[in-house]
C-alpha cells in the first residue's frame, strides 16, 4: 500500500463548471496575483473569498481531489501554491504545516470517520426506503 502523506492547508475554494470555469479560473488567478502583495494574512483573504465551509483542513494523497492533493503535498510551509484546477472548480492553498507523522494520523482517522460516515448513510438510505421512513418537518425545526 502507497504511505500515506497529508498536510494541514489553509483553502480558496470557488466552485466552477463547464458554463462559468473561464470567468471563474480568471477571478482566481487575479486572486492568487494579489495574494503577493495583500499585507492580509491568507486566512483572512481565505475566509472571504472561499465557498468550503471550512478554510483550514488536512488533504493527503488519498484525497478524491488528486490535482489539490498533488499540489498541497509539493508546498513548504506558509509557501502558497499557484491556482489549482478540479472537477468541481478551482482551490489556491497555503501550506500550514507540512507532512508529518502526526497529521498522517490526523488524516488516516478523518478517512475512517468519512467512509464510515459514507457506509451508514448508504445502509440508512437502503433501510429508510424499505420502511418507507417520513421525517416529519416539525421535529426537525428548533420552535417544536
């Protein structure tokens, strides 16, 4: 089995398709351009410009997202990489701490807790529709 490598990131994600990806690959190279001389710190221009829910996350080489993983794991800590393009749009991130032993770890458990998060919504889904489960909308809301 190929070792497991990952690193924490800091991201700029801008989700992109087939009708928007020029205009959005050039709002973020623009982006990227002035991230040279902002005087901000990336995470503050991350945490305005991104559409993740989070900025900060560990990617490893196992990751779905293989042009970001490639990428992330080349960068030196704080050193910030070019745009980068996936199938679902265009990430810019900023190395916070290089591989190490301990953020394998980290990124060995968030694998696990994904696929088992993955197993019990396939098995939840297989169960709710044999039972034809209905979730009434009342309980979900806080008033109730």
């Amino acid at each position: 089995a190929e070792q497991i490598r990952a690193a924490k990131v800091q991201l700029i994600y801008r989700a992109a398709n087939s009708k928007n990806k020029a205009s959005v690959k050039t709002e973020m190279e623009q982006l990227r351009q002035g991230l040279n001389t902002s005087q901000s710190s990336f995470y503050a221009i991350a945490k305005e410009n991104t559409q993740a829910d989070e900025v900060e996350c560990i990617v490893g080489n196992s990751d779905s997202r293989t042009s970001l993983a490639k990428a992330v794991l080349a960068l030196k800590q704080g050193q910030i990489s070019n745009v980068i393009e996936e199938k679902n749009g265009f990430y810019i991130a900023c190395c916070v701490e290089p591989d190490s032993a301990e953020l394998q770890q980290q990124y060995r458990n968030q694998v696990v807790q994904e696929k088992q998060t993955e197993a019990f919504q396939k098995a939840y889904k297989t169960w709710s529709d044999k039972f034809q489960v209905k979730v009434s909308k009342a309980l979900l809301s806080d008033n109730g």
